[in-house]
C-alpha cells in the first residue's frame, strides 16, 4: 500500500478545459486553439446504414451541462441533472418524469446516486443529497473547494474528487464527513469527463498525474495506487497527463486511459500488475465489451484494441475533431455522440459506421450508457433519451 500524504494548501489551482479545443488561463490571459484548419471538424459523409436507430422516449432535464454530468442508472429509475440546478429521477421504461427538484441556482457536477440517496454539486463545491424516493433534499455540505467530476454514491457514502486534489467522503445520512485522500498535483490539470466506479467492493478514481486509485470507501484506506501513464515533456503544458472518463473492468483486467497518456490495463487479481500499454490521449474515456477497448483520441480518431493483449484491432479516421463523447459498446455495435448532437454508431468488428441519429441539443458530453436492450444519451441540451438500435 502507498503512504497517504495531505497537503494543507496547493500554491496553484490551475485547470486546463477540454473541448473543442484546449484553453489554459493563466494570470487572467487566456487563449483558445488557433486559425490551423487542420483543427476544423470533418463534415459527415452519406453512410448506408445497417443499423436502424430510432428513438424510444425524451424527457427533458432542465438546461445547460458541461463534462461534469452524466446520467446514472439505478434499477428501473434514472437520475439525471443540469446546470440550471434542476435534478430529476424519470421512471426506465416510459421515460415519465417521477420527481423534479430546483436544488440550487447553478450545478457544477451530478449525479451519483444509490437506490436511497442522489448527490449534485454546485460551483462553489456544495455537495447535496437528496432522497432517491421523493427527491426531498437531506443535507448539504462543502467540499474543500470546486468539484467537476461526478460523484459516487454507495455503501452508505457520497464521495466526491475536489479541484485540490482531495477524495473526499460524506455519511450519506447526515452529510459527515467520514474521511479524505489526498495526493500531491500537478500545476496543470484536466477539466474533462471522468467518473469514479465501484469495483471489486473498492472505489476507483483516476486522478491527475496519470494514477489510479482504488480506495476503501468504508474507512478510506488507499488499498492499490497504479501508474496509467507518466507525465512527460518540459513544460507543464506537456506534462498534463490525466486519467479520463471512467475506469473499466471485464474479468480479471482493470482498464484506464489518459489524455497524453497510454490506455493501460491492469490484472487487478494479481496485485494490480500491467497486462499491456499502449500510447494513447483521449480527453473522453473509453468503452469496452469482453474482446475489445475502444476509444476516441483527442482528435475523434476512434481505436479499438483487444482487451487481452492490447493489439490495435481497427482505427477509424472519419470523425476528425468532431469531439466525440465517451463511447458504450452494445452487441456489436460501437455508439457515441458528437459536437452537433449526432448519435454515431459503428461495427464493434471493424469500426465502420452503421448507422446514425440527430437528436439535436448540441456537443452531447455526457457519456452514452446502455439501457436494458438500448442506449441511453444526455444532449448539450440536457434532454435525456433513449434510443433503440435494430
């Protein structure tokens, strides 16, 4: 086990935002890409579809999201949030709104959610919890600064990944908090999606830097803390070098990718030891069924590697800087969304498009999640859907 380290105040708090293009703030400058055409999306070209995706419910949310939202999934309820501080649970099959909440003003993250509690946060890292059933808020509290990833909610606790740095851990009844993790950060961060997930009865979150941790999330107990990439290069800039999305496991592997990075699994049965590593940068995370992890890279060129032993299976060039969201594998299908709204899909077998669906709402950053026999997606927009694929 490694030693945990607080730190009782970073000198910096810098974040670096992912989009359409980068934009770093420093000392209150800021620049945004650059005039180079080569950044420009690629537009779409006429596909002959194989796949027939149609939609099977939408439920509004509210409005606004950012890489801080994505929808969670609990049993027959979906819980789902916006940046205008609406929260609501909607019923799986008909898609009927069960409950809607104005929580706050503003959110900045959500939801993480169990079948007793559901957890948002606000810009200024107050974290609410409120009551899966009805909706009625349970307490609130502060996170020891900003917070813009999702939370987790689980085993009796809410947890949250702060801008400093911390993990942190709240009593799902009352709001206390129970415990804090603590790594040393770099100057420069990611703002880009990333979630924490429960796996093998241990919370893992990537964190940046290119680690992993997988924490205890009774008591906190730092139980395997793996490297997915190193920071390289001179600059900070360079160095920025981030675990996104969400960590996957499938069987006895534990999958992880970072922007600047590799994607890196893990046998988590034998102590965390590297299976395989393949250099790679995504801002968005990555999908996997049981033969293959499939991601886009910073520039929405898609890759597909076989989940045993890394080898690349098939690259897909077509979707250039389109920006493409965190992907979910269905059967044998490969389904994302991109900038415009479009829901792409592609043959998990050799990475060619088989169908596609506008549904609107804009850069759709909330990750694609399979919903019993379909896919659900959250839209720029913050409407949900679902979507059916024959």
């Amino acid at each position: 086990m490694f030693e945990m380290r607080k730190v009782n105040q970073m000198k910096r708090s810098w974040r670096l935002l992912a989009g359409a293009a980068l934009a770093l703030s420093l000392a209150g400058c800021s620049w945004f890409g650059s005039s180079d055409r080569r950044n420009d999306p690629v537009e779409l070209t006429a596909i002959t579809p194989s796949v027939n995706v149609t939609i099977g419910w939408r439920t509004a949310v509210g409005s606004g999201t950012s890489y801080g939202f994505a929808p969670a999934i609990v049993g027959g309820a979906i819980y789902a949030a916006a940046q205008d501080g609406k929260v609501v649970r909607v019923d799986a099959q008909t898609g009927n709104t069960v409950w809607s909440q104005q929580v706050a003003p503003r959110l900045s993250a959500g939801v993480g959610a169990d079948d007793q509690t559901v957890a948002v946060v606000t810009p200024a890292g107050m974290v609410i919890a409120l009551d899966a059933a009805n909706g009625q808020e349970k307490w609130r509290t502060r996170a020891s600064s900003e917070v813009s990833v999702v939370p987790w909610v689980g085993r009796g606790v809410v947890v949250v990944r702060a801008g400093d740095y911390r993990v942190q851990a709240f009593n799902a009844a009352n709001g206390d908090r129970i415990w804090n993790v603590q790594r040393p950060g770099p100057a420069l961060a990611l703002r880009a999606p990333a979630r924490m997930s429960e796996i093998q009865e241990f919370l893992v979150t990537g964190m940046p830097g290119g680690r992993l941790l997988a924490i205890e999330p009774g008591g906190g107990a730092v139980v395997w803390d793996g490297v997915v990439a190193v920071p390289r290069g001179a600059s900070d800039l360079e160095r920025v070098n981030d675990v996104v999305g969400i960590p996957i496991v499938r069987g006895d592997l534990l999958c992880a990718v970072a922007y600047q990075g590799r994607i890196t699994c893990f046998n988590a049965q034998e102590g965390g030891r590297t299976v395989w590593a393949n250099n790679f940068s995504s801002v968005v995370g990555m999908g996997a069924d049981d033969q293959r992890v499939v991601a886009p890279d910073n520039r929405s060129r898609v890759a597909a590697y076989d989940l045993k032993q890394g080898g690349q299976l098939w690259r897909q060039d077509g979707f250039l800087n389109r920006q493409l969201n965190e992907p979910v594998l269905l059967g044998d299908s490969v389904v994302f969304g991109d900038f415009e709204g479009y829901v792409h899909v592609l043959s998990a077998q050799t990475g060619e498009p088989t169908g596609r669906l506008n549904v609107g709402g804009g850069a759709m950053m909330a990750p694609a999640q399979v919903l019993g026999n379909g896919v659900l997606v959250q839209t720029g927009e913050s409407n949900l859907v679902f979507l059916q694929l024959n």
